[in-house]
C-alpha cells in the first residue's frame, strides 16, 4: 500500500528524441542527446524558405497527486489510550518464553543386555 501512496503521489518526466520515425533516446532527468541530424539554423535572413527538421523531440509529463490528506492531526484522549493498550497488548505476544528445565536431565537410559546392530546386522555406512 505504501508503494501505490508513493509512485501515485510522485511525478515524473520522460524526455524522447525521435530522427525521422526512429526512436533515438530517453532521459528520466534531463533533455535527451540529439542525434546530431537537426538542421541548423542559418544567419542569413535572405532566405525565406525554412526546411521542417527530421527530428523531434517529445516529453511525457506524469504529474502526482498533492491532494493528500494526513490521517489525524489531533489524538483525543480514547484514542490515545487504545493506540496505547493495543501496543503494549501486541508487544507482549513477542516477548521472549523462559526455557523450561531439561525433564531427561535425571534420565539414564535402559542398560544395554546385547548390541541390537550386530544382532540384526544393520549398520550405518
């Protein structure tokens, strides 16, 4: 949910330069690099015919969202106490259990009257 808050509230600029129909380059941050084929302009003013350039640029423009509203600006008094109930209530499931006593401590096992794995002629490899 925070990321769907974040991209939705963020704007964004995407800077695109096209040679002819080609694609040529994108920029996230800054104009894109041109490829170097734009008609310069001429200083002569004699001329009254201007060629149309091959090139173009464009720029898609995201604009987000500053229309948020804050949860709460003021906590009455309830609702203090129940922020603060609900904490400590949750902060007591994870609290650390004491290890109980070893119950085979005292424990010693059957004595052995004859060795199960040669009598049955099992063995780990």
């Amino acid at each position: 949910m925070a990321v769907v808050v974040m991209f939705s509230t963020m704007s964004f600029n995407v800077s695109m330069h096209y040679c002819g129909e080609q694609f040529v380059d994108y920029s996230l941050t800054q104009t894109a690099k041109t490829c170097g084929m734009e008609i310069q302009k001429q200083s002569d003013c004699d001329t009254g015919i201007t060629q149309k350039s091959c090139c173009s640029d464009k720029t898609l423009s995201a604009k987000g969202h500053d229309d948020l509203k804050p949860a709460f600006h003021s906590v009455d008094l309830d609702q203090q106490l129940f922020i603060t109930s609900f904490i400590y209530t949750y902060a007591l499931l994870f609290e650390p259990q004491e290890a109980d006593s070893n119950a085979f401590l005292a424990y010693s096992p059957p004595p052995l009257i004859r060795d199960v794995q040669t009598l049955d002629q099992v063995f780990r490899i």
